[in-house]
C-alpha cells in the first residue's frame, strides 16, 4: 500500500516461548488508506492492532498457514509420531 510502513517478520532470535510476531500495523498505514491520524493515541492504535490481530486469527490465519507452510516446502509429521 502506498505511503504505508513496510511489514516485517521479527526474526525467530528475538521470539519468546517460540511465538514469531507476523505484522505490525503503523499510522502510516492508517494515513495511505486516506485517515487522518493526527489525533489517533497509542491505546486507539493498541486497540486497532488487537482487533485487527483477532479477525486475522479468526478468519485467515488457518487458511494461510498451511498453504503458506507447503508453499515453503516445510514438511508434515509422518502418522503416527
């Protein structure tokens, strides 16, 4: 999108209890969609972040991570272990 902040993996090195943050949102994207975010605070982007992260998980995030683990050649259990 233009005009918004790029969107960065943090790397698994800096990952605690093995979880990998995917996204991260910026008023910089709120601004390339056209929002006028000069009186947006931290805990509405807070807000903004957390909501965005549970539809994420609710609706895409388990369609994606297979097709995206296959699409990286990352191999399935065998049966039984």
């Amino acid at each position: 999108m233009r005009g918004a902040a790029p969107i960065r993996a943090m790397s698994v090195s800096n990952a605690t209890d093995g979880y990998v943050p995917i996204t991260s949102v910026h008023r910089a994207d709120l601004e390339g969609l056209g929002y006028d975010v000069s009186n947006v605070d931290d805990v509405t982007m807070e807000r903004l972040a957390n909501k965005m992260a549970d539809a994420y998980l609710e609706h895409v995030h388990w369609l994606d991570l297979p097709n995206i683990a296959n699409d990286l050649g990352i191999p399935k259990r065998e049966e039984g272990h």
